[in-house]
C-alpha cells in the first residue's frame, strides 16, 4: 500500500474539519470524522476505482491538471495527485458547501507557487 501525504493547504483544512466539527457536534464526533477521512484516504491510495479526473474546466495550474483528480468522503472533497513513489499527495479537502471551483483554484495556485 503506497500511502498518503498532504501538502499545507490540505493538512491546515484537516486541522480545522477537527476544530468546526468539535465545536459543533463535539469532540468525539470531530474524532470519529478525522479517524473516517484517514481510513478513508488510506483506501482511496489502494484503490483508483474511487478517483475522479479533476474536470478541464477547472481553471488550475497546468502542471496540475494533467494529473489531478477527487473523491468525495461524507462532507468533503478530497483532490489529490499521484506521487513519484506511488502514494497520493492530498492538495486540497473542501467541504460541499463551499465555493469549491474558487477556493480548489486557491489551493492549487498556492501549491504551484511553491515549487
């Protein structure tokens, strides 16, 4: 099994999934969420019948576009690229309700200013 990594942007939305859930629905419920999207992209990294080609109309970096793709768990989007080794790089998670084309754009762009 290859795996998962997060770049900033994913790991920082993480973080704040745990902190909104908690707040609203409490700390077991926040936990049980974290726990599920960990389980969740643990099986999304052994298994491409799960992954979505990120649309072309989406207006991401080049370099990105070629190889970028999502899955949906419960609430939230997960977009992601195949790594060199083999495990998936998890970019950006967003939540259904959120203006997904703008801040998946954001994400992105972020990411592919970095290098």
């Amino acid at each position: 099994m290859a795996g998962y990594r997060f770049f900033g942007r994913a790991d920082a939305a993480q973080d704040q999934i745990y902190r909104d859930t908690a707040e609203k629905w409490g700390e077991d419920q926040a936990e049980a969420y974290i726990r599920g999207l960990h389980m969740y992209l643990q099986k999304l990294a052994s298994n491409r019948m799960l992954w979505r080609r990120l649309p072309r109309k989406l207006t991401v970096p080049p370099e990105l576009a070629r190889d970028a793709y999502f899955s949906r768990y419960e609430h939230h989007f997960v977009f992601f690229r195949l790594l060199d080794d083999g495990a998936i790089g998890v970019m950006s998670i967003l939540h259904e309700r959120m203006n997904i084309p703008v801040r998946l754009r954001e994400d992105l762009l972020a990411l592919s200013n970095k290098g």
